[in-house]
C-alpha cells in the first residue's frame, strides 16, 4: 500500500511475519529470492533486503550465505516473536532494602498507579520537541564523525559549553584542564570512589542522603558513616568529631537542593566544611544533581574552594531526559587526568552521540528556557502536594526550599507503610533507606510529581487511616 504511513519495509516484514506465525510458512523452507519477491510484491530489491533483514534481525528467519533465506525453526522463531507484557506489579518485598526500591523505581514507569517514587520527572513534563530536535539536528551534521571512538575526556564543544555554564555560577573550571564527560553523575561517582577510595577506607555521608552511593561505597569496601543533615546543610560540629575521630577519605554532599530534604546550604555551613575538610585532609564530593531546580545563584562549595579540594560532579539526564545519560565531573588538573585514565580502563570513551545532542541544546541556548518552565511547574507541585500531606496528617519539619522532593514525617513506621503499599501496587520510598546507618524512620521520601494522581492520594489516604 503506497502513501501508508507505514513503509513498504515494514508491510512486507509484517506480512511475512504473521504467515511464519501462522506456519503459511514453515519453518526450513526457503523465502524467494530477493528479486523473485521484489518481482511477487511489486517493490524494490532495497526494499526487500530490508524487509529480509528485519526478520533475520528479529530471529523469525536465517540467512544462509549463497544459499538465501530460511524460515526458523518453530521454537526460535516462536521466542522470537512472543514480546514479554511489562511487568505492571511491585515485588511482594520479604525485605525492604535499597536493590528493591532500585527495581520499583525502574517498573514504575511501566505501572501508571504509582505516585513518582522512581525521583525522576514526569516525561510530559519534559520538551520530547526539544530533544528530538537535537537529535535531528545532530544526525545532519555527523557525517562520519562517529566512526571513531571520540575523546576520552568527552565531546570537547560539550566541555566548552558546561565550563561556560559553571563559569557563570563561578567556578573555575577549564574545558581542557578541570572537566571530564561521564554517563550521568552517577557514573562521576563511581569514578571518584574507585580512584579514592580502598577497603577500609571511611567516607562521610549525609545523613539522610542519596541511598544509591550507600551501596557504591559498600563495594570498594568503605566504611560509611552518615552525618546529620539539618536545613542549612551537614552538622558542622558533628563532622567535626567524626573528621577527628575516623580520618576520612571523602565526604560526599548536596549542597544545592539536597535530596531527599530540598534544602540548600548555607554560607556559614559552606565555610565551615571547608576549614573542616582542610584541617583534617580530607576531599569534598559535590553532587549538582538537581541543582538546576534552584531559583538564581546557590552557594556552591567548588565556588568558594576553586575545585582545589571539592570535586563537583553534575549531569543532565534529570532536566533533559532520564535516559539521555550524560554527566561531568569538575576537578582539579592532577586529579581530572587519573579521573579520565580511570574512565578509559572501564569503557574508553562516553558515547558521544548522546554528548553532541545535549551540546546541541546548550549552544542553541534552548537550555536556560527549559529550566525556567520545568522549575516553575516543579515549584508549584511541590508547594500543593506538601499542602496535601499535611492534610492527610504527615508533619513537614522544615519546608524544601526548592526542587521536587518532599521529606515528610508519617508519624509511623514508614518501612511498614511502604510495605502495605507496595501490596497494593504503590511505591513508597521509606526513610530507612536514606541513611548509611538503616535505622527505623518514620519518614517518607514523596516526589512532587504525585500531585495531580488522584487514585493515589485516595490510596495513601487509606493507608494512613489503616496503619497503627
């Protein structure tokens, strides 16, 4: 059918493929040859070629050199054309622990009834126009530039557009000298982890804090201790002690839109971490994640340090696309370079594709816009939906000055809660798991993007009533 918004490709691959389904074709027969079917169909050779290659792609058929192609034999090409149905349900948890939650969030996009667990934002939302724009973009110009492995320190216009927009926030940090392209910050991590850290080795965390480096650090064998977290930022006396008492190699902050609690530190708090880490020689990880969702300029440790002893770490999968994984890390000459020696033992390089499409949107200057209009809706869910949770009868102690988390009292075990919810296919994200100790809390982690789902506000509801 010519003018179908379908090619001609893709009839000719369907038609084949529902006659192997329905045995009109038997598996070992052989398909007519690729001009005899062109002649059969009335289409071109390239089309049939493609059509061929489709079912040979998706295993419903074999090709044999000189010989043709062959229908599969009926259990490879049965598994080949069964698609698995996405699994729609939560695990039924016999344990409450970080490697489920990490499961749930990843299903959750495929299960509509849950409230925004995954900290991802909704992908309507986001600018799908914007992205697609840029990867049209992008693939208009390439040519035969990804035909090579890229630079192993990354894309360099990319580098040269994040140092801009660090130097604009004022750090210092030179495309060539302090910047690095990862796959997301939470690859930076694991880079700055496995050069800086070895078993037995104690870093600080706050406390609580992001639950995913918990399980990193655990993996090059450090010992994790938490630090109190209050709204201005870590309990500089408390890091203090532990500084004194543990030697610690790294401590690992938020300061900007802190996750879980959205809050932001403060000036004060800033210089004391950084007289703290001098004095007893110990490096600062900055995570930028959400930093994006603060309104204007926040203080930033790698500002006040000039990423001598802070090492920032940053990306843009959250406001662009959660699946477009591309990160950096700012640091300082000698440790940027171990950084991306690091980076080519493990992979060589970070997929430039994904780097080029993201330098389009930044060079474009479509960037700042987006996140005007992402931060303002993001803004106005956050304050409804802490409207609602204090109806329902949570306490918020401290209000998140920013972003889209929500850290809320419960009043109850939140491990339970979370429990009673995910059997009745909800995801809650307990407070347990956002501390390096997981030590019972009656907190709960709830995403602004909830807002507007009414069935699980009605659900929540009903949760609360029925916990003791």
């Amino acid at each position: 059918m010519r003018g179908n918004d379908v090619t001609l490709a893709s009839q000719l691959a369907d038609d084949l493929t529902r006659r192997i389904q329905d045995e009109g074709l038997r598996p070992g027969s052989r398909l007519p040859s690729i001009r005899a079917m062109a002649q059969q169909a009335g289409v071109s050779r390239f089309t049939v070629v493609e059509a061929y290659d489709r079912l040979a792609a998706s295993g419903l058929v074999q090709s044999r050199r000189g010989a043709g192609f062959f229908v599969a034999a009926r259990d490879t090409a049965r598994a080949a054309a069964a698609v698995p149905a996405p699994e729609a349900t939560l695990d039924a948890p016999t344990r409450i622990d970080i490697s489920w939650l990490l499961r749930s969030m990843f299903r959750e996009a495929a299960t509509p009834g849950m409230p925004g667990g995954a900290g991802l934002l909704p992908a309507d939302w986001l600018d799908a126009d914007m992205i697609a724009g840029a990867v049209r973009a992008v693939g208009r110009t390439v040519r035969g530039n990804f035909l090579s492995y890229g630079q192993p320190q990354g894309f360099p216009a990319l580098r040269q557009q994040i140092a801009a927009l660090l130097q604009g926030n004022g750090v210092p940090a030179h495309p060539e000298h302090n910047l690095l392209t990862t796959n997301g910050v939470t690859h930076g991590l694991d880079l700055i982890a496995r050069l800086l850290v070895g078993p037995g080795d104690t870093v600080l965390v706050e406390d609580p804090a992001w639950f995913v480096i918990f399980g990193r650090l655990a993996a090059v064998g450090a010992r994790v201790i938490g630090v109190p977290r209050t709204p201005a930022g870590p309990d500089v006396e408390v890091l203090e002690k532990l500084a004194a008492q543990h030697r610690p190699k790294l401590f690992i902050v938020n300061s900007v839109v802190h996750n879980p609690t959205g809050h932001t530190l403060s000036a004060g708090a800033a210089y004391d971490i950084l007289r703290i880490a001098e004095r007893h020689d110990f490096t600062v990880v900055e995570d930028d994640t959400y930093a994006e969702l603060h309104p204007g300029n926040a203080m930033r440790l790698s500002v006040l340090d000039r990423l001598d002893r802070v090492i920032l770490v940053g990306g843009f999968s959250k406001m662009l696309a959660p699946s477009l994984r591309v990160g950096y890390v700012a640091a300082a000459p000698a440790v940027l370079q171990k950084l991306a020696d690091l980076k080519m033992l493990a992979g060589l390089t970070s997929p430039e594709l994904g780097e080029r499409v993201v330098h389009r949107i930044l060079a474009d200057g479509l960037f700042r816009r987006h996140v005007e209009r992402v931060r303002a809706r993001v803004d106005d869910a956050r304050e409804r939906c802490a409207r609602r949770l204090l109806e329902l009868g949570m306490r918020i102690a401290d209000m998140p000055h920013a972003g889209m988390f929500i850290w809320a009292d419960c009043g109850r075990d939140a491990e339970s809660l979370a429990r009673a919810a995910a059997a009745r296919n909800m995801l809650l994200a307990p407070g347990s798991l956002f501390s390096p100790s997981q030590a019972p809390s009656t907190y709960l982690r709830f995403s602004a993007s909830m807002v507007d789902n009414a069935p699980a506000w009605q659900l929540l509801r009903q949760l609360m009533r029925e916990a003791p």
